[in-house]
C-alpha cells in the first residue's frame, strides 16, 4: 500500500515541477528575463539560466528520494526510508524557495517600474518586456550623483585655473639708466589667490575620493549583483537541493538575495526617503500647478474670417445666432464649411476639409512637428497639416507684455544669439516637406544689419538618407520667424577668432548701441587708444564689426549690487574680466582689493555664451514656450532622482562657500547611505540564512552590531 502512495506522490510531484518550469518559461518570461540576460554570454555557460537548472536539480533530487525510499522499502531499512522522508520535506521547501523567488522578481521590478512612470523618469528599460527595470533605476541613482560629483570637480579645477592665473600674474618696475644701478622690482598682483589655489585642491581630493566611492558602488551593482547573482543563487539552490551541502546552499541562497534584490532595493528606498527627508513631505504639496497663458492656448474649433480663433465651444455657440445651434454642433464636427456668424461675419469649421484623422490636433501647432510621433508622417499628416488655414493652428507666443515676463534677461541674449524658429504654416514648397527634419537648419553669419543664411548640415555623401537631407536647402528660410520653414541657428565660435572680432582686443568689447540710455553709453574717455579710432569718439573698424554676441552691456555692469566702497573710483568700463587686461584696469581705483572679480563682468570668450543661462523661450525670436508639457503637468508627489535637485536643500542652513557646501551636501548620499545600506543588507543575509538552513557564520558579523 505504501509503494503506491509513494509512487502516486512522486509522479504528481514530477508533473508539478514540470508544469512550473514552463509555467515559470512563459508567464514569468518578461519578469525574470532581464536578470537572466545578465548572465548571457557568461563562461559558466551552464548557469545562464537559474531557473531551468533549479528544476534540474529538484528533480534529480525527487529521483534519488525516490530510488533511497524503494531501497529502504525493499531491503527494510528505516533509516534510509526515514532520510528519504525528510529529503522529500527539504524538495518541497527548495521548490517553494524557487516560486518565491520567481514572484519575487516580477513583483520588485513591478513595484519599481510603477515608481518610474509615476516619476516621469526616462528609462526605457522599465517599460520594454524582458528590461531590468531594477537594475537600470539603481544604475540611474548611482549615475546621478556620479555626474553631479563631476560636474562640481569641473568647476573646482576651473576655479582653481582662475585662481592660478590671478596668482601668477606679476607686475614690475625697472629702471635701465645707470643712475639707478639698473634696478628691477617684481611683485605679484594677487597673491592672495595662493590659498584659493591650496583650497581648491583640497577640495578637488574630496570629489575624487567621492566620485572612487561612487564608482565603486556602481560596479558592485552592475557587475556583481546583477551579473554574479544569478550564478550564487543557482549554486545555492543546487547546494541546498543535497543534503550534503544544504548549509552552504542556504547561505548562498541568502547572500544572492541580498545582492540582487535587498541591496539595489535599499538605493530606492534612499531615493525615496531623501528626496522626503529633505524637501519635506510631497504629499502636502500644493496642487495648484502654474501654467502660463500661452500653454493653456489650444488648437481652435473654428475662426472668423477676419481672423478671429474661436478655441472652445462655447465660443464657437456664442459667435452664431441663438437659433442657430444645429449650425454650431455641424461645424464642431466638420460635416459644415461655414456659416453665418451672429455679427455677419463667416464662421469657418477648422475639421471640415481635415478632419482630427486627417491633421490630428495635437499636430496643429508650430513649430512643426509637434511633439506627437503621428506628426511624422510626411506623405500623409504632415502634407494635411501644411495645407491647413493657419488660423486652424496654435503658436504659443510668450505675452512680452505680462508682469511675469522678464524683459532684462530676455535683453542679455543679443537678437543675432536667438533662434528663430520655423512658424510659417505652408511648407509644402519645393519638395521641403520631404527632407529631414534635422537638416532644416540655417546658420546666421554677419553683423546685426548685414545678416546672411547659411545652409547648416553637412550630411554623409555615403548615407542612405543623403538626399532627403539635402533638399532640405529648398525650404523656405527668413529671419521671421512666420516666414520660415527651417530653424535659423546664431554664429557660433570663439570671439578672438579673427574672423568674428578681428583684432579687437577682449577688453574693449562693449556694446554701444545708440539707442541705449545716456547711462549706458560708453565714456571712450576710459578706454585705452586701441579701443578707438584716430578721432577717439568712437570704436575702431574692428570692434564696431565685432558682433553683439562677444560684447557686454555697460547695463549688465552697472545692474551689480557693489558694496559701499567698493569700486566706486572704478568706471564701469573697466570693471570687466578677460584673461589679460591693461594696467589701470587692475590698478589704484580698480586695483582687485577695491574692486574684486565678483563685482565685474566677463567678456564673452565664446559668442553667444550669456544666452546659455536664459530661460529657453527667451532665446527664441519671437519668445515662444516649447516646454508646456513639462511645466503644466499635474504635481509629482513621486520621489525624483535627480542629483541636482538634492544639491539645492539647506540654502538657509549651510554657512561658507558655495563649493564646500556641496560637498557636504553630497556626504549623506554618497557616504552614509551606503554604508547604511551595506549594513542593512549583512543583517538581511544572516537573517535569511538562518531560516534557509544556512548556519555558517559571517565573520565579523557580530561586530558590526
């Protein structure tokens, strides 16, 4: 009767595991293959599939319980029947391991992918099947610091340069007649740069010794738990499948999962309590999002005929008659041309001759393509779109005249530095709309009066797309903007090149523009000759050819808050910065003392460059917004990753200088937290081991609490 029994058990335990292992192959496929392709490719070609070799292992084992029982049974020895009892135990407790860590998998890497899209965080690998969405997230949080750490060791060095360059400079006097013994004095003009100079470089060590932390933390993620993992967890089942080895298996068993799924797990849970601890709870954010008045602009339902956009339907209702309803709803839908408005002026329908399948509306915005990838579809939506009344389309033009519009900082990004984009709304001319839309690009050479259009791409002779980058050179391009098809891009290049500013030294690069204020005109009588011309009223030949982009305002240097008694004896025109500078610029009123760097202003080195911190529609000409997604989006009251955003806490609590505090502000993420996590994750090991039999001790353990 037992040999049935037996039998009966091992037959269904067989057809179970068998039925899990292709249950685990499809349901569990998208879920674990990204762990799995880890070890892809792996010289231990064996192990590149936990799971299957899992199954493997259990089922060796069921057959030798098996073969143990009917010995024991046979030859009646209990002790062998009693082992193989307790083995068939130990199979359905290695099988239940093996299921929790198959859901487990789906179950962290759905919890994680749901973080990212409520986040707004582009990472692909969380929305393709098969990714590792744990894995690339925790990449993701290790990457961003490490790029902020970088970027603060840049600009350390950059300051350090600076430094150097001030405590380097030396000024002399010498006397070469023979009644002064042919004396020479040499002394230093900043030698208090010196520490700066020491203190940069401490500085410099620090981000170093941060950014080896944090490298080092990213490749124990990437290459050991996630590609070493699958392998220690495979070895571990194996182990704890026999006997034999069942202690050692449960404790690699626990020593995979704490790399693979307790450790990255930790870095989210750093990514989600910092980003709370810090900038306080996000679920008492307001709800209340702002969005300018040009992102609330829609495409219209219909318009006038004297141009006049009727965006909603109650609009459209309130420009026909009363009694003319019917007409209203005909002409929202598209199935009516035109009608009667109420004043007698024609109501036109923007969805008669295309309708939403047609020209979709959110492709009736220009610039064009709008950011929807069925806007792309040149032989068919685009061509629609072009040919539709442009009183049918959207431009979301920045109101120049509201109070929250900054005419100052739209002003510090000289016109010729401003992009002006393509918003003519027929582009269906001489084949434009079948080139790229990369290689509608013009690049503006020239003065501010005398501009002229320079085809921009240089595309590859041997790409396979050649051809429809260049006819993109038939599109129609003007410097305004409802004018144009393509994007006209300012001149880009380093001001000292002779072809941009000849040989107009850097310090005599002002902007004098004559419709300026008599404040901001230039006092030539503080400029040094090489500045004039012979009349020495005005610049010479080459700094008045030099373009706006390379210059500075005498505005800009007066608009600096300067302390009381600090360079009040400097003229503005000389409160400049550039590598070298004549004499009277660093001496008696204007000596560094009396009117230090961070009262004066620098001269561009590279054109354009003061436009590069302006808001992004300001360097638009017109100022459009081309950011409305992302300002009127409802509030994030997910965690985010970015590093930046951390570097901003404590502005009201750190004293000292800007760069050491943020060193110190990057202290908390890239060194205790780790070590947190590190700890964290021994104590999840040696809890875990002990319930999967894993009783080897981990030295030092003990010490650590």
């Amino acid at each position: 009767m037992k040999k049935p029994i037996l039998l009966l058990i091992f037959l269904t335990l067989f057809i179970t595991l068998c039925f899990a292992n292709t249950y685990t192959q499809t349901q569990f496929q998208n879920a674990t293959s990204g762990i799995e392709g880890e070890t892809e490719g792996s010289p231990l070609e064996i192990i590149k599939n936990w799971q299957a070799l899992a199954v493997i292992a259990l089922i060796i084992s069921c057959i030798l319980v098996a073969i143990a029982y009917a010995v024991g049974t046979g030859m009646e020895m209990p002790e062998i029947k009693a082992w193989a009892g307790n083995e068939l135990g130990q199979i359905f407790a290695n099988a239940v391991i093996i299921l929790m860590f198959i859901v487990a998998i789906g179950f962290v890497d759905t919890i994680v992918s749901a973080m990212v899209m409520t986040s707004g965080l582009n990472i692909p690998e969380c929305s393709v099947p098969g990714g590792s969405c744990l894995r690339n997230v925790t990449d993701a949080y290790l990457y961003d610091y490490i790029e902020t750490a970088k970027t603060g060791a840049r600009s350390v060095l950059i300051n350090n340069i600076d430094a150097a360059s001030w405590a380097n400079r030396r000024m002399g006097l010498n006397c070469l007649t023979i009644y002064c013994l042919q004396l020479g004095l040499t002394t230093t003009m900043a030698g208090q740069y010196v520490l700066d100079m020491d203190m940069y470089a401490i500085m410099f060590e620090y981000y170093t010794n941060l950014l080896s932390f944090m490298e080092a933390q990213r490749f124990f993620v990437n290459q050991i738990s996630f590609k070493m993992g699958p392998i220690i967890l495979a070895l571990g089942i194996i182990a704890r499948t026999f006997y034999f080895t069942r202690k050692l298996g449960g404790l690699l068993i626990a020593v995979a999962a704490g790399i693979m799924f307790f450790l990255p797990g930790m870095y989210i849970f750093d990514w989600v309590t910092l980003d709370m601890a810090m900038t306080g709870d996000k679920a008492m954010e307001d709800e209340n999002v702002y969005c300018p008045d040009e992102c609330k602009a829609a495409p219209p339902l219909a318009y006038k005929a004297d141009g006049e956009k009727l965006e909603t339907v109650q609009e459209i209702y309130a420009a026909l008659p009363e009694d003319n309803a019917a007409a209203a709803k005909e002409l929202i839908e598209g199935s009516l041309e035109s009608t009667a408005g109420r004043d007698g002026t024609l109501v036109f329908s923007c969805y008669y001759e295309y309708s939403e399948e047609d020209c979709p509306s959110v492709c009736r915005a220009l610039p064009y393509p709008y950011n929807a990838v069925v806007c792309l579809n040149t032989s068919t939506v685009e061509r629609d779109c072009a040919h539709l009344n442009e009183n049918c389309k959207v431009v979301r033009y920045v109101n120049t005249e509201a109070s929250s519009f900054d005419n100052d900082t739209y002003n510090k990004c000289p016109s010729m530095c401003k992009v002006v984009p393509p918003l003519r709304s027929n582009c269906d001319v001489d084949d434009c709309l079948e080139s790229r839309y990369d290689c509608r690009v013009y690049k503006r050479t020239g003065s501010e009066l005398g501009s002229s259009l320079t085809w921009w791409p240089t595309p590859n002779e041997d790409a396979g797309n050649y051809h429809e980058c260049l006819i993109a050179q038939n599109c129609p391009v003007n410097l305004v903007a409802e004018q144009s098809c393509a994007y006209v891009i300012p001149e880009i290049g380093t001001c000292n090149d002779e072809a941009i500013c000849g040989n107009c030294p850097a310090y005599c690069r002002i902007d004098n523009n004559p419709n300026y204020t008599e404040e901001d005109q230039v006092d030539f009588d503080q400029l040094p000759d090489d500045c004039k011309d012979e009349t020495g009223t005005v610049f010479s030949e080459a700094c008045m050819n030099c373009p706006n982009s390379c210059k500075v305002r005498k505005h800009d240097i007066l608009e600096i808050t300067v302390p009381e008694g600090m360079c009040s004896a400097c003229p503005a025109e000389k409160r400049i910065v550039t590598p070298s500078l004549p004499e009277e610029y660093t001496t008696d009123g204007c000596s560094l003392d009396l009117c230090p760097g961070e009262y004066r202003v620098v001269v561009p080195r590279s054109s354009c460059e003061m436009c590069l911190f302006a808001e992004e529609s300001y360097a638009y000409d017109p100022p459009i917004q081309t950011q409305c997604a992302d300002i009127c989006k409802p509030p994030d009251n997910a965690p985010i990753k970015d590093a930046g955003s951390y570097m901003n806490i404590g502005e009201d609590g750190l004293v000292g200088r800007e760069g050491i505090k943020n060193i110190a502000k990057l202290i908390l993420p890239i060194y205790l937290l780790p070590l947190f996590n590190i700890v964290a994750t021994l104590v999840f090991i040696k809890g875990l081991s002990t319930i999967l039999g894993g009783d080897i001790e981990i030295p030092g353990i003990s010490k650590v609490f």
